[in-house]
C-alpha cells in the first residue's frame, strides 16, 4: 500500500490548474475526507451495538459484555493519537498529500474488513477479537487522515475565509452522526435485531460498513486524481523537514503552545463527550424514550449542531478565534451546563421538551468544533504543522476519555443527578483557560513561523 501511495505521491493532479481551482479541490478534499473519517468514527457505537450479539456469545454475563464493547470504541481511540504521530510525521516529512492518500486507503481497508468477519457462531471470540484488532489499526488511519487532510486544505484556503472553511469542514462530523443514526433506524426497520441469527445481527450491520469503505475509496480517487500539494509545506525550509517534526514540537516556543491547545482541547473533548455520550443516555432515562424515540432525537440535535458550525466559524473570523473561544468556553459552561442541568432534574419531561433540552446543550456542547480545523493549524508553523496539529487534537482525548470515572467522583461529592451538568461546566472553563493562555491566530500567514502568546 506504501509503494501504491509513493507512486500515486510521483504524479499529482495537474498542475496547469488555476489556483482558484486549487484551492476549491483542497477544501473539497478537506470536506469529503472528515465526512469519511467521521463517518467512520461512528460506526461501531451506533450501527455495531444492536448487532454485538452476533459477536458475543449468549450466555456471557453483562458486565463483560459490556467491557467488550467498550473496547471496540477504546481501540479507536488509542489508535487515533498514535495515527496522529505517525502521519504528522509524514505529513511534514514527505508532504501532506502523500499522508492523506495512505491514510484513506488503509481506512477503506479495514473498514472493509470489519464488514465481511464472521460472528461467534463460526469462529468463537475471535470475530470479536478481530473487530478490537482492526478498529485500533482503523483508528491510526483515522488519526492520520486529519492530521494530514486537513492542514493541507487550511494551507490553501486565504487567510480571510479560513474559519469558514473550518466550519464547513467541521460540520460533516454532526452530519456524519446524524446520517448514520438515520440510516442504522432505517435499517432496524427493515431488518430485525435481537437475536445473533436475526437478520440485522447477521447481516443488516454490514451494509454502513461496506457503504463506509466504498465512500473512503471513492474518496481517494478523487485526491489522487485532483487535490494538489500545499505550496506552504512546499515552500517551507528544506532544513527544517529534515529535522524531527516531534523533536522540535516538544521544545521550545513549540512545546509552549503544544500545552496550550492541550488545555484548550481537554475542555473540547470533555464537553463533546458528555455531549456525545452521556446527554443521549440521560434523555432516554429521563423522558423514559424509547430506542426509536432517542434516535430521533438524536437525529435533531446533530442535524442542528451541523448548521452551527459554519457560523461559528464565520464569527471566529470577525471577532478572532481567541474572543471566539473565551466567549464559548463560558457559554458551554453556562448555558451547555446549564440546559444539562435542567434536563438531569426534570421530572417527566415531554418529548418535546426532552429534545429541546438535548439539542440546546447538544449543540452548545459541541459548538467549539467550528472553527477548531482554522485555530489548530494556525497555531504550528508549516514545517511540523501536521504533527502539532494531530497531536494536539488527538492526544487530548486521553484525559476525557475517562469521563466516566470522574462522573462517578463528582456524584459523590454533590450528587448523581447534576454530576454531567458540572463536568459540563467544568469543560467550558477548560476551553477559556485555554484560549486565554494562548494568541489570536486569524491572521497568521500559514506560510510564516506560528504566533507566540506574549
């Protein structure tokens, strides 16, 4: 796969294109490539979990069954921060366009893979143990997929529309979330689940995946064949891409502001995963929804994050993206913690109050995704960027992801109920202490050596 990707590195898109057209394939190729890559992401927490039975045997008792699962979701998460490292790498070592390509190829890959594994009825737990195994593989084609796709998209876009673009980019992943809960709810309808030789659990779980693995390749089709290299990373010092991109973020200036977006984006993945992961669970025991009810509901509060995001982005370009992130790191502590609040405590609320809840702290929640595409890379020079900017963004997630634990330390303190609200809250702080101890990038030259805060 790595020689298929140096060759098709030796021969890029045609360079007679205007730069108009380059910058509109960048960004397209920015666009597709996160649709993917979160399309991927949400695959086996939405689509795989009414389908685990095909891959866990009947009689194993719940607790380990749910480890298990948890380690489908955990091993995408491990593999994401390394992916970041090791793309990161390429990506400012051998260009981004070459990281990008074998990035998307190894996604449509394993993907693929995961679609045509047998079940517990024909190889044990091991079809099991192959879903762990491949997810941790995808998940470092994940991780490198942004870290390389992304900067190079940022590199081409002018200075004065970049947290556009961001949004625009940004905004696939609330989109991608939402398609997928519509298509696995149709997919239910059609194809019963429950039993491991229902029709869903044998067979109806395969068709996102494979769906997933055709959009990657046709993806890749298209970068090979039309996204240019970024003339930012070519323009770069030839001295400097020599040396350890990972050598010189964790010193100097680098390392300063690697600290700093670690702060900031600690608070991102805090907030996104009570967003993500527990705002949905919460609604269903409160307002006592049923399966099908919840992925409604879910369905509306991605659908109108989705339209958020390029406005925040639009506004973190008129006010900066320091203002930008000062400002909605409060509105996450207070009106996301807040509407989480409000939602914990209510007594047998409606429906429609329910989703009304959901989708105002949802999307509040989530909301500093914007323009995070524009602010990450605009914080690194072009000779590590990618690696700054994959490792910045990934390596975050460690903390938050034991989310779970500190829900259970903050119900001891103040209580079960409001437990998410302040872990909500405490995430927005996160994210205005970060953006305070940082600089306003809007108008960094990608092409100049990154800002420091002074």
């Amino acid at each position: 796969m790595t020689d298929t990707a140096h060759s098709l590195h030796l021969n890029p898109p045609d360079s007679g294109a205007d730069e108009k057209t380059k910058r509109r394939r960048a960004l397209v190729g920015g666009i597709v490539g996160y649709f993917v890559d979160q399309f991927d992401i949400y695959l086996p927490v939405i689509v795989l979990a009414p389908a685990m039975s095909y891959f866990v045997p009947s009689d194993l008792d719940a607790g380990t069954a749910t480890i298990i699962a948890a380690f489908v979701f955990t091993a995408t998460l491990i593999g994401r921060p390394v992916g970041a490292a090791i793309f990161g790498v390429i990506a400012d070592r051998t260009g981004r366009r070459k990281a990008t390509i074998i990035a998307i190829a190894g996604i449509a890959v394993t993907t693929l893979l995961i679609g045509l594994l047998p079940g517990h009825a024909s190889v044990g737990l091991w079809g099991i143990a192959l879903v762990i195994l491949l997810r941790l593989v995808d998940g470092i084609f994940l991780g490198g997929e942004y870290t390389a796709a992304i900067p190079l998209a940022m590199e081409w876009t002018p200075k004065r529309r970049r947290g556009l673009a961001s949004g625009l980019i940004t905004m696939t992943s609330p989109g991608a979330l939402c398609l997928i809960s519509a298509l696995t709810l149709l997919l239910l309808q059609i194809f019963p689940a429950g039993t491991p030789d229902s029709p869903y659990a044998v067979w109806g779980w395969r068709i996102p995946f494979i769906i997933g693995a055709a959009l990657a390749a046709g993806f890749l089709v298209y970068f090979v064949r039309h996204v240019p290299e970024s003339e930012a990373w070519e323009n770069s010092e030839p001295a400097a891409k020599r040396m350890s991109p990972l050598r010189q973020l964790f010193t100097g200036s680098n390392r300063r502001s690697l600290a700093q977006v670690f702060v900031l984006m600690t608070g991102v993945w805090i907030a996104l995963n009570i967003s993500a992961s527990v705002l949905p669970s919460l609604t269903s025991r409160v307002a006592g929804l049923t399966p099908t009810q919840l992925t409604i509901a879910i369905i509306i509060a991605s659908a109108a994050s989705t339209l958020t995001y390029p406005v925040a982005g639009l506004v973190s370009q008129r006010i900066g993206r320091r203002p930008f992130y000062i400002g909605v790191g409060l509105l996450v502590a207070i009106v996301g913690g807040g509407a989480t609040a409000l939602l914990a405590g209510a007594d047998e609320p409606g429906f429609g109050l329910a989703v009304l809840l959901l989708t105002i702290a949802f999307a509040i929640g989530i909301l500093a995704f914007g323009p995070i595409a524009a602010y990450m890379t605009e914080r690194f020079p072009a000779a590590l960027r990618s690696t700054g900017y994959g490792i910045g963004y990934s390596l975050a997630l460690v903390i938050p992801a034991f989310y779970a634990y500190y829900l259970v330390g903050l119900g001891d303190l103040f209580g079960p109920t409001y437990a998410s609200a302040i872990l909500m809250a405490l995430g927005g702080l996160l994210i205005t202490m970060g953006a305070v101890l940082g600089p306003e990038t809007r108008d960094v030259d990608m092409g100049a050596p990154a800002p420091s805060r002074q």
